[in-house]
C-alpha cells in the first residue's frame, strides 16, 4: 500500500495481527479503521469509516483475535476496547477514560492468551490489565517507573 485514505492505502499504521483464517489486519490510525486483506495482500473488508456502521474509531491501535475469532482493538484516544467479529460487525466496547480497574489511560496493546484472557498494555497508566473476554477485570500488575515490575510507557503485549 501507499500513503493516502483510500482503500488499501494507509496513514499512521498502528497494529498488526493475523488471525485463525490467515486474514491480515492492519490498523490504520490516521484513517480511523482496520483494513483487512488476504494472506495474498487483497483488500477484503474495512472496519471504520467506510467500512462497518457503527464501528468508528477515534484512534486505533492494537490489534488482538481471540479463539472465535472476534477481533479486539485498543481505540487509544476513546479509551476502550472495541470487539467486532470476523465480518466487522461491532460486538461490544469496554472500557473507559481513568486509573480504576477496567479503565484506561491509553490503551495501546492488546493480547489474547489460550484461555481467552484479554490482556491490554495501558501505557499513560503504566499498567497491564487482565480482562476476561467480556471485558470484566481480573487482575493488572505494573506502576511507572524504572525498577522491577514497573514500566514507562509500555508500547505493547503479546
């Protein structure tokens, strides 16, 4: 792809991932959407402006598939985890602006592990969350700073 907003061009790209179909999903920030191709490189779908109805993003970033293939994306400026399924369609967001269990403060990764655990890098929190797969908290670990167990500005998870 090229620079630009049209399909299969790209501005800001933020996000990457490959799911159980060997689809290619790639976020696309400054364009507020997730492209998805083949595993040969077609344009197949748009999720975003253009694509899905009710599926605008502010800003996203990481890109996460879990078991059913559901696609989870951190909108980092919104401050939520938006989950669609595989045809685009939004499912469920979760999440929101602040320093408690379940909120975020710049979600900038997203991770999916075997037990469908969602795990999010917040980075202006310092923190990763553990959600379950319906976006209720578990657990989180990390605080700012350099020493063991903290973090500055964590980028990502996976």
């Amino acid at each position: 792809g090229t620079k630009g907003n049209a399909i299969a061009q790209f501005d800001q790209l933020y996000g990457l991932n490959v799911d159980h179909t060997n689809r290619i999903l790639v976020g696309d920030y400054a364009n507020k959407r997730v492209q998805i191709f083949d595993e040969n490189g077609k344009f197949l779908l748009s999720i975003g402006p253009g694509g899905s109805e009710g599926s605008l993003f502010s800003g996203p970033e990481g890109i996460a598939v879990d078991s059913k293939n559901n696609i989870f994306v951190c909108d980092i400026t919104a401050n939520k985890i938006r989950v669609f399924d595989s045809q685009g369609t939004l499912i469920k967001s979760f999440g929101s602006h602040g320093s408690g269990n379940g909120q975020f403060r710049s979600p900038v990764g997203v991770a999916i592990d075997q037990r469908d655990r969602v795990l999010v890098c917040d980075q202006n929190g310092s923190r990763i969350q553990i959600l379950d797969i319906d976006g209720n908290f578990i657990k989180s670990f990390g605080t700012k700073g350099d020493a063991n167990g903290q973090f500055v500005f964590p980028r990502g998870v996976e």
